[in-house]
C-alpha cells in the first residue's frame, strides 16, 4: 500500500472553497472506492464527497464548520 493525500480540488473537481460539515468514515477504517466519504457545503449546494480509491483512513484532518480552499488536504489513505 502507498500513503497518499487527497485534497479538495482532487476530491471535488476545481473547487474553489467550501465548509466541512462531517465525515461518513473514521481513522483506520478499511473503505472502497465510492463509499460515502464527508459531506461539505459550498455557497450554492451541499455535496457528499466520495472515497477516491479502495484502501485505510489513516489521517483526517477536517473538523465540523472549517472553511477549506482548493488544496486543502482533507484525508490521507492507505492506498491498495
């Protein structure tokens, strides 16, 4: 497996900022690529990221109402 960090704009396609509003998993958790991963809020919707690839949470690092920008890396995995 790789350690790897995935961040706003790879997780949400160009995005520009958004408010965390909760994640869908925990740290250590063995996820597939697709599940149900955090829900954010931009100035015009509310989204539900997915998982980017099967693998382990090793590392979230957003909390309920922080502001992100595009970069922010929001998780790191265990990537298979």
């Amino acid at each position: 497996m790789a350690l790897t960090n995935f961040d706003l704009n790879y997780l949400a396609d160009e995005m520009k900022d958004a408010a965390f509003v909760s994640w869908s998993v925990e740290e250590g958790q063995e996820v597939k690529e697709g599940d149900d991963l955090c829900e954010i809020v931009t100035d015009k919707a509310s989204l539900t990221l997915s998982v980017p690839a099967d693998g382990k949470i090793v590392k979230l690092f957003s909390r309920k109402d922080d502001k992100l920008q595009g970069g922010t890396v929001l998780l790191s995995m265990d990537v298979k």
